[in-house]
C-alpha cells in the first residue's frame, strides 16, 4: 500500500503545519473569489485535501479532489497554466519570507476509499462477517 502524502512519513513541525494552512486557506479563497483567471478552477467546485510544506518551506504541494472526477486531468492542467498568477495570489495574501513554488497534484485517497468501500460491500465480506 502506498503512503499519502511523504510528509506524514517524519515528524512535521509547527512551523510547516502553520504555514500549510495559511496555503491552504489562501489557495482555497482565490478559487471561491474567481481569482485565479482560469474559466475552468472559477467554475468548479474544489476541495483542498491536504498540503505538504517541505521543512525549509520553499516547496508546497497541494492535494486536490475536483467534484467532477473524470475532469482530473483538465483541472491539474488548469492549475499549471496558472501557477504564477495562483503563486502571486498566494504572495499577497500569506506574508512569508519565501513564496514557496507550487505544484499540484490528484489526491489519490479517493480511488483508495472507493476500492475499500467496494471490497466491504462484495457478497464475499458480508458472507464472512455475518454472525450466526
């Protein structure tokens, strides 16, 4: 089974818990406010799952889950076509030392939880769980 996310791995400090948030809650304004310029993150409902702030804070990944799943790929696309306008956003917003660079990918957790969610439904799992 694969880890979700590499810093969940090692101890994360306050520090990079803080400033995860403080990204988090900045991205996820920009796309409630239409501030990103791209039709597509405007127009689409996005949830922010997690994300992960390197210890020296110069990189962040988000995790992401558009409601539309089959448009995974447009939506990843959508937001390396706008990462400079989505950093500088994040700029003004969040008062670091450093604008950490971005990138961002598909929250793979979901395809996890429905196959956990299939494997607890199957005829197999009820037949061995039931009690007699």
């Amino acid at each position: 089974m694969k880890k979700r996310h590499s810093s969940q791995q090692k101890e994360v400090s306050q520090r990079q818990l803080r400033v995860q948030e403080l990204l988090r809650s900045a991205l996820n304004e920009i796309l409630i406010r239409g501030e990103s310029k791209n039709p597509i993150l405007d127009n689409i409902l996005i949830t922010i799952t997690y994300v992960d702030v390197s210890p020296d804070l110069r990189n962040a990944k988000f995790y992401i889950v558009p409601s539309d799943i089959n448009k995974i790929e447009i939506v990843i696309e959508s937001f390396n076509e706008s990462k400079k306008i989505i950093r500088k956003k994040i700029a003004d917003k969040v008062k670091l030392k450093y604008v950490p660079e971005i990138s961002f990918f598909f929250d793979e957790t979901i395809n996890e939880i429905k196959r956990l969610d299939e494997l607890f439904s199957s005829q197999k799992v009820k037949n061995d769980t039931v009690i007699e």
